[in-house]
C-alpha cells in the first residue's frame, strides 16, 4: 500500500482575510476624557472581509463566510501575551465592514494583541475571562460536546480564529491607521474520501470521483466511519502550537498562520458514522466531513501498527466487495508509507483519500476493521490547506432528517400512555379499505371517520379515538425532515389553536413556512410526531436544532363520544392529538382545537409520496 501526501503549508490563498483599521478614537476633549484619567478610552475599530486580499467584504461562500466577530484586547507584555483586558462586539456596517469598540493605549507602553474570534455560537462566556492569561482563554474556548457529525452551512458558519499584525503588539491610539491584512483560519479539519478516479478542476481542487471505465473497483461504498474522533474542538490553537510566516502576493505582504501541531480538547471520543445521507452514488463522500484537530499519537520510530494502532483516530471504509450481499469493513490511516511521515489532524487542512484499489473482502464489522492491521484496500492521500470558496466544500442542512430504522431514527418503541406502547408503523403505500394512494400533503379539509379522497383539496383522513386507531392507518414517512425549530406567528405567538373559527391556523402555519428552501412543510401526522418524540436525543445533538419543549400539535383528529360517539361526531370532531414533550413525556393526549400548542412543522424527502 503506498499514500502519496502532498503537504502544502501555504495558507495565503486559501484561508479568510480580514482588514482591520483602527479609526478615530472616541476622545473627548474635556479632562475627563483625557490619556490621564483612571479609566482607558474607547476607541473604534473597523473590520472588513477580504478575499485573497481584495477587501470586499462581500464573500457569501459558505466556508469563507463571516457572521460574527468578537475582538479580544490582551496586554502586551513585550513580544508576549499578557491578560485579558478587554472584549469587543464588532458591529456590521453596510459594505461589509465591522465597527467595534476598543481600549484605547495609555502611552506607549500600553501595548495590545488583538485576537478575532468569527462565528462562535455562543460568545457570552469571553466576558467571565477578563484578566485571563492567553493560555487560559484558549483552553476555555470550547464547542459544546457534539457526538453526531458536525455539521457547518449558511446559518452556522465555520468557527475562525486570527491575530492582528502577525500576531505583533499594537497600539491602539486615536488617529492610528493600521492597513495589514489578518487571516482568519477554521477550528476544524476536513477530510474527503473516494472510490475510484478523482476528477479536479483548473486550479487542482477535488471535485468529485468516478469509479467507472479502466479504473472502476469491485466495490460501493455505503458508509465512512470516523473512529476516536473529539467530541468537541478548541475555537482558538495553543500559543506552542503554530507560528507565523510572510508572504508577498502581488506587491502585498501578507502574515500568515501556519498550523505546527494539533490543539485538542479535552474530553471523550466517539464514532462518527455518515451513510447513505452523506455518500454520492455509492462512491465518494466530498465536504461532508468535518473533525476536530487530533494528536494521532504516532511513536518516534513506529508506524501504523505500533502501541497506539487501537487508540487513535483512523477512517473505517464500509461496503459491498464485488456484489457481495455482505458488508465488507477497511481501515484508512493517516500515515505516509512512502516518506515515513505520519499525520496529525490539523484545522484548516483538507485530507483527501483516493481509494485505488480494492482487491479482496474487507472485515465483517467496523470493530474488528478498526482492531485489526488494514488489508485489501490501496489509496493515495494528500494533505492540502483549505480551498477558499470551494463550491463543494460545505453543503447546505436542508432540514434534519430521520431516516426510518436508520440515521437518526433508529427508535421505534412508543410509550404513549402509563402501561402503554406501541410500535410506530412506516407510512401505508394505500389508504386501508380504498384502492387510493395515501398523500399527506393533500390531507387539509377537517376529516370524518371516513376518507373520501375524491373530494377536491381532499379531507384529513378517519377520526381516532385511541393511539392504535391512528397508527393501524397512519404511519410516518421513512425519510422524515424535521424543522429546526419550532413555528412562530407574526406576532412572535410561540403557541398557536389548530383552529380559529374557520381558518385551519395550525395547518396554514406549516403550510406557508419556507425554511431551507423548501415551501412544502406541513403539520406532522401524531405516528411522525411521535416519531419525533422517540429520536429527539439524536436531533438535538445535531448543530442549529432548537429542541423541542412543551406539548405539540399534529394533523390527526381525535374521534369524540368516549366510545359512543353521535352521527355528528363521526362526521366532525373538535378536538385533535397532540404530544407532550415535556410535563408527560411522549404521552399522546387530545385538546379542543381552540386550545394554543406549539407547532413543529415536517415535509417529506423529495416530496416523496
């Protein structure tokens, strides 16, 4: 087996770019505003993106996207990182530029370095380190635990890490005008894998893989398993951990991060699994990983199977071997048997494996491929910085998928009442009783205890007096997205009726939601509510999910009459299911349709029917 790494250290062209200009500062002229009050003045700082180091401040590419920045003013002492003084908001301007406010040096021995911190989900801890040391701050500067794939778009951009001036001293002084560029660099790494043929475009960037023609493997590819991977990633590198260089581009010099060795975070490991969901015609998985730096405990001396062969992070290959109905398991490593050199995993850095070739049965299970010494499988990897603006790089979340039995929907088992539970069914192709499709996205008239599909805009389906009723009918589709949070009315209401006089408002609500580009959302079926319910633990670990809290409408009807219903309350009922998330958990209970719930909206994978 032989890996080829080309390791690229130049970042210059393919991390993010900010200007930073200090601008008029905030003096006043009375005494009480002077150098020599107590207390430091405030002085504006204005930050605008650049790209390749044409300040724009326009780029919307979601790996070079800037939503949010803070700026972090730590003393200087000489060449060195003092404490904390100071954090600082940076506003958004039109154009693209940021406006912040800063302590302002008190003489010239008042140095300062500035870090910028970009898109942190949360930033209301920086303001608990005040008078921390750099080292401090960095090891508190911590995602949460994440144990699902991460996952980075539009409205959670990658997490970015920059010093000004090289990461020199300044000062920060009314009037000062500083023109150097800062380069922003990702907390995580990236790593790409596929079967066959890469396919690159002018430039050299991995686009895609063909495994077909001459250099077509006996192998689909139908999951990638990331062993020993971090649970959480450290927004800021340790100071030992990188240093600068300078380039000039063009007449411009640049100063520039370059990534030495990993800066881990504490805390337990996991598998990160991505299947079907995340793999393009059985071979290639392509900006769709995304790890936090690891030290791969390499062993002065030692190679791919020294002491650590078992405790470090390694790339678990799963598919089918030459038609094989068996799944078959391989290890990929992050080592260079050509050159001996071993990697790490480092942020900003792209790891892309080409598997070349596959030439017998892998291992039965992922376990015993991870325990075991690789066999079977060739490829080639290469280590390149990260591509700016890559179009591939970042997927857009369209919703959060539960995939039935699968991704994310693994649980099944309902306890919907004290005593109580049930199974949840999948969806019926066939309406029971009625050679007629079944199509959720039409249910919208109020329902009766029969189904008449042939009446135009359709109706609701049957009425249910109990949980089997509803699901010997209904059942949830097998690839479900869920909203990422829960519905909110035009005037901030979080709690809405299913019905107000005769406007079906739950339905509607659903109905006129456009979220992720979609504008098919409806109000769950009470089998997907509880769907939902079931497999919660593993939404709400996936990154921008708004758990679910409280009791939740559904489209289903409840059947009124307590088991002797009126020809009347077969024909129409005024009251509908719902699910309690959170006084009895998972219990399914029925309210008046004028009672207010909240209201989580779903839609089916490709309009799937």
């Amino acid at each position: 087996m032989k890996i080829k790494n080309n390791y690229i250290l130049r970042l210059n062209e393919l991390a993010k770019l900010l200007w930073i200009i200090i601008l008029l500062g905030a003096c006043q002229s009375d005494d009480s505003y002077s150098v020599q009050q107590d207390g430091p003045v405030l002085v504006k700082l204005s930050v605008s993106a650049a790209d390749a180091g044409t300040a724009s401040g326009s780029d919307t590419g979601t790996d070079a996207r800037i939503a949010s920045i803070y700026i972090l003013q730590f003393n200087a002492d000489t060449d060195s990182y003092g404490t904390l003084r100071y954090v600082a908001e940076g506003k958004k301007n039109t154009g693209g530029t940021y406006t912040a406010n800063l302590l302002q040096s008190v003489g010239t021995n008042d140095n300062y370095k500035l870090v910028i911190l970009a898109n942190l989900p949360d930033y209301g801890f920086l303001y608990g380190l005040y008078g921390k040391s750099y080292e401090d701050v960095q090891q508190a500067c911590l995602s949460t635990a994440i144990t699902a794939p991460l996952v980075f778009d539009d409205s959670h951009p990658f997490p970015m890490f920059g010093v000004v001036n090289g990461g020199a001293s300044v000062q920060v002084q009314e009037g000062t005008a500083y023109t150097g560029n800062t380069e922003l660099i990702r907390a995580v790494a990236r790593v790409d894998i596929g079967i066959g043929t890469k396919k690159t475009d002018p430039d050299g960037t991995i686009t895609s893989w063909s495994n077909t023609g001459s250099g077509k493997q006996p192998f689909v590819m139908t999951e990638v398993q990331v062993w020993k991977a971090g649970q959480r990633y450290t927004y800021m590198p340790a100071l030992a951990n990188y240093h600068w260089t300078t380039t000039t581009t063009g007449g411009a010099t640049s100063n520039k991060i370059v990534i030495d060795s990993p800066s881990v975070a504490p805390g337990a490991t996991t598998t990160k699994t991505y299947d079907s969901p995340y793999i393009t015609s059985g071979t290639y998985c392509l900006g769709k990983i995304y790890l936090p730096e690891s030290d791969l405990l390499w062993e002065n001396g030692g190679g791919v199977y020294d002491a650590n062969h078992k405790k470090r992070l390694a790339i678990i290959v799963g598919g089918y071997y030459n038609n094989s109905p068996d799944l078959s398991y391989y290890r990929v490593d992050f080592t260079n048997d050509d050159s001996g050199t071993k990697m790490n995993i480092l942020r900003n850095h792209i790891y892309q494996f080409t598997i070349k070739s596959v030439k017998a049965t892998g291992y039965a299970t992922a376990e015993l491929a991870y325990n075991s010494m690789p066999k079977n499988l060739g490829f080639e990897a290469t280590l390149e910085p990260w591509t700016m603006g890559q179009s591939t790089s970042v997927p857009s979340i369209s919703g959060y998928y539960l995939n039935y039995q699968g991704f994310n929907g693994e649980n099944l088992d309902w306890t919907y009442a004290a005593g109580s539970s049930q199974t949840i069914p999948k969806k019926k192709s066939l309406w029971i009783g009625f050679n007629f499709s079944f199509d959720y996205n039409i249910f919208y008239d109020e329902g009766n205890s029969y189904y008449a599909p042939e009446i135009p805009s359709g109706q609701n389906g049957k009425l249910y007096a109990t949980v089997p009723d509803a699901l010997n009918y209904e059942g949830t589709f097998p690839s479900l997205m869920v909203s990422g949070s829960d519905i909110v009315d035009e005037s901030g209401n979080e709690t809405a009726a299913w019905k107000t006089g005769t406007t079906l408002t739950a339905f509607d609500l659903c109905r006129d939601l456009e979220e992720n580009g979609f504008d098919d959302w409806r109000l769950p079926r009470l089998s997907e509510l509880a769907f939902i319910y079931v497999n919660q633990g593993s939404l709400e670990k996936l990154r921008g999910f708004t758990p679910l809290s409280g009791t939740y409408w559904c489209g289903s009807e409840y059947l009124e009459g307590d088991g002797h219903p009126t020809d009347a309350q077969r024909k129409k009922s005024g009251s509908a299911w719902a699910v309690d998330f959170n006084t009895n958990p998972g219990y399914a209970l029925h309210y008046k349709k004028t009672v207010k719930l909240r209201i989580r909206c779903v839609r089916q994978k490709s309009n799937d029917k």
